[in-house]
C-alpha cells in the first residue's frame, strides 16, 4: 500500500513523501497515530502544493531576515551605564535594554534573537551577535559609555 507521511517516521521517511508499505503496517500503525494517508492522486498533488506554499513561505521568511541583517550589519549604537563611587555600576545593560534601543532605531528584532551571553557591567565595546533566523545572523557593536 502505498501512503503519504503526515509526519516524520524513524526508518521510514520525512513528511510528505510517498512510500510503499505493507498493507497491515499502515492499517495498524500508521493510518491510527495519524502519521499517514492513503496515498491518492488528490492527496499527493494537494501535498505537494502545501509543500510548495511552505517552501515559499520560508524562503519569504528568510529573505526578509537576509533584508534585516543587512540594515543591522556594521551598524554601532550607544547605551548609557550608570556608575557610582569607583565606577561601580548600578545596574546592568540587559537584553531588554538593547532590543529597546534597536526598536528606536525602527528595527524591530524579537528579544530571543539577540545573543547576550550575560549582562553588561563595564565600560567599553562589544560585539553582540543577533540570529534573526537559523540561517542568519547579524554582529551590531555596542558602545557602553559612563551615564
């Protein structure tokens, strides 16, 4: 019997490929935990328009992170820290901190995406890389200056 992966399925395929089982491993396994479908004509050619829709999607998806990461490239920003007595700081500059800064800047970047390590608590440069999608990433440099 030949059927159409919902899912994923170890040893078996990916989702949406059409493959040839045996009739009692799809009757039994397959078809009840809804990891496929009878493959048919309909269903094969409405699985390969989903599939061609999501490609398109991500491919959208990714260009507009391609656009995004040219805009943050090489670009330099400022934040202010607060020192006290023997320039101790009060506070620290968070990933909170610079997603506020890059949105006054009109460019939106979700806090997820920005790869602060740990928070910064001294003057000085740094290099913070930003992955706006799993296939691009964007280093901005921020300049920590005394308040």
């Amino acid at each position: 019997m030949d059927v159409i992966l919902v899912k994923d399925v170890s040893q078996l395929g990916k989702e949406g490929a059409v493959v040839h089982v045996k009739d009692g491993f799809a009757r039994n396994y397959l078809l009840p935990r809804g990891l496929a479908l009878p493959a048919t004509p309909d269903r094969v050619n409405a699985f390969a328009v989903r599939q061609q829709q999501a490609q398109r999607k991500v491919q959208q998806i990714r260009q507009v992170a391609e656009t995004l990461r040219r805009q943050l490239e090489g670009r330099s920003f400022t934040l202010k820290l607060s020192l006290g007595e023997g320039d101790k700081p009060f506070g620290s500059i968070t990933v909170h901190d610079v997603t506020q800064l890059l949105a006054q800047e009109g460019l939106p970047v979700e806090k997820h995406a920005i790869q602060l390590e740990d928070p910064i608590k001294a003057l000085g440069i740094y290099e913070i890389p930003v992955r706006l999608h799993p296939e691009v990433t964007a280093t901005i440099k921020i300049w920590v200056v005394k308040a």
